[in-house]
C-alpha cells in the first residue's frame, strides 16, 4: 500500500483516504445470497501507511537496480524461501537433494546462520556438538552411521494401538465465501471421513462419509460417525490431534450429539508421536507427515498414483468447488468424488501399513 501511495503522490495526486477492503470474518450467511456490503469490511490505513512511506525510495532504488541487472540476484536459498516459489527449483538446484541441512525439522534462523558461515549445506557434514535439538540430533546420525533409527523401546510406544483397531482420517474445507447458512468465512467445516478396521487377524474392513453436493454435511458427518465407531471401545489411530480438534468443535455446533462425539476422544491413539519420538528413515526427508513416513516404512503406499487429488488441500477446494456448484456436470461431479474417497481411503490404508511395519520393526 505504501508503495502504491508512492506512486500516485510521485504522480502529483493528494492522496486523503487510505482503507482496505477485507473479508469480515465475523460474517454469517443467512443462506441467501451473500451480503457483499456486510461480507467485507474497511480498514482504514492512512496512518500506518505514511509511516512506511519513508522507506519505499530506497526499496524502488533498490528494485530497479535487480531489474537492470544481467544476472539474477545472489540470494541463497534459506529459511526466508518459500516451496510455493517459482524459483524454488531453481535456488535449490545446487542444493543437497535428500539431506539438505535445511530440511531439519522446527531448524532455526540461529542454526542457519551459523551453518552458513561454517558452509555447511549437508546434514551429514554438521559437526559433532553442533547446538541441535533431540530430532534433529537422530536426523544427522542416520545420515552420518548411514542406519536408520529404530528406538528399542518401539514397542513400548504402540503398546495402546492395538490391533485390534480402528484407523480414522478427515477431510474439512475451509471456503472464504461462505456456502452454507449459518456459517462464517474460513470456519472449518468437516465432509468427510474414512474408517479402517483391523480385527487383528490380518483382514480389513473400510467404512466410509461424503457430504452431499448441496447439503451443510457437518450434522450427518457426525451422526455417521458416531454410528460407525460407537459399539466398542477399541482405540481409533489417527495420526496428529487433527480430528480431535475437529471433534470437539462439532460437540460445541451440536450439543445433542456431544455424548456420542466425547466418547470417541478418549479412544484417539495418536501415531505421529510415535513416528517422531521412535523412528526415523532417510525416506522421511526431514518431514513426518503421513505422506512420506508412510512409503518409507511401507513402499507399497503411493501417493503419486491417485488421480486428481493428492493431498488435504486439493481435497478440500475440490470439496467446495462442488458444493458451491462450481462443478455442476454430472460426470465431472462424479469423477471429482471418485477421487475424493480415493484419497481420503488411502490416508487410512496409509496408517495401517504404518502401524503394521512399526510392529514388524519393534519385534
């Protein structure tokens, strides 16, 4: 806004009135249409934008200055990056493929700076001694003594998971425009789940909820749910306190279902902790998301065979993009949903053949 500011008074324009418009996240739809003058809000910026206003010749100078300039800026890649970049491939090009110090899970500016000036770019080249913390400390020495890590106390950690057991995942969106009654900008709205059982034989059952195109699914979300899982008191895996958290927001919408959804929580057995507290591989490549402990531990789970949606966010705005009626062909719809459960089964699938070869490496 400054720098917008800078160039209408650079054009001889008495600016008097900054604002900016945003979405209202406190806005409700009464599910009719959107309410566009109460859907955003003003703010007004006169001040705080003068108070920058300083700083933008120096920033023009120095941005016309990278323009005239044959050759890219020298500016390596770092914590300042961003995956979304489009020169994120470019920067990285030099850059250690699967040990990129950088890749370090919770790494910080402080062990960035230092490494840099020690002209360390891989993990296995950080010195012993160097300031890291525990995980941090298990990742380098995989890659130093070139052996995966295994705590010896494995079976310890799964000693509440079963099986038998149930393994759930969710699927929510989050829509800046509003699509159902009674609902805000960016609130978290759940569509959708899977369910795998495991009956501790070996053999698998899969149970599974998708929203309707054009109905609000929170409700029959969670009625189905409690139906699915409500006749035992087996442990449900999850991996991260995701569905927890969605879970309680639900008992808070429906207070008629609060029973049922709170005797799910004290069944939630979380198996991300395990994968970061007992376990590392070099597949993991400094993450322990789903996405990549899974074909690490288990090779057969592929993610990059699913069709249309691979990951939570592409669920998600696929999900929307449907409800709003942004997708109405018939078959397009079809094929979108298709894919919807396709993904949402393979999360689940995903943390049985987890959980199965964590067993498998604990004995």
């Amino acid at each position: 806004m400054a720098i917008q500011l800078y160039i209408l008074q650079g054009n001889g324009l008495d600016i008097t009135s900054i604002e900016l418009i945003h979405i209202n996240n406190q806005y409700i739809h009464n599910g009719k249409d959107i309410d566009w003058q109460k859907f955003f809000t003003r703010a007004d910026c006169f001040d705080a934008v003068n108070l920058r206003l300083a700083e933008i010749p120096n920033h023009v100078k120095i941005l016309f200055d990278i323009l005239k300039s044959p050759k890219k800026p020298k500016i390596d890649a770092g914590k300042h990056c961003s995956r979304y970049c489009g020169y994120w491939d470019i920067c990285r090009i030099n850059k250690p493929k699967d040990q990129w110090v950088n890749s370090l899970p919770r790494f910080t500016q402080q062990q960035e700076d230092a490494l840099k000036d020690l002209k360390i770019d891989k993990i296995s080249d950080i010195p012993d001694g160097f300031p890291l913390n525990a995980t941090q400390e298990t990742i380098r020495q995989t890659w130093v003594t070139d052996i995966d890590f295994i705590s010896p106390d494995l079976a310890t950690g799964l000693r509440q998971f079963g099986p038998p057991a149930y393994y759930l995942d969710f699927e929510t969106m989050s829509s800046a425009i509003p699509i159902y009654k009674g609902t805000r900008p960016y609130q978290r709205q759940p569509f959708q789940w899977s369910i795998h059982f495991d009956d501790g034989t070996g053999d698998l059952l899969h149970y599974e909820y998708l929203g309707s195109n054009d109905i609000d699914p929170r409700r029959s979300f969670c009625e189905s749910l409690i139906k699915a899982l409500c006749n035992n008191v087996l442990p449900i895996i999850v991996y991260s306190a995701f569905e927890l958290s969605v879970i309680n927001e639900m008992a808070v919408l429906y207070p008629d279902l609060k029973e049922g959804l709170h005797a799910i929580i004290p069944r939630l057995k979380d198996l991300l902790p395990v994968a970061r507290g007992y376990t590392y591989l070099k597949g993991y490549n400094g993450s322990f998301s789903i996405k990549y402990v899974a074909p690490a531990l288990a090779p057969s789970v592929n993610y990059k065979k699913l069709d249309l949606i691979a990951d939570g966010n592409a669920a998600s705005s696929s999900f929307a993009l449907i409800s709003a009626g942004r997708i109405s062909n018939k078959d397009d719809c079809k094929k979108w949903r298709k894919a919807l459960l396709a993904y949402c089964k393979l999360d689940t699938l995903a943390m049985v053949k987890t959980h199965r070869a964590m067993i498998k490496l604990s004995t």
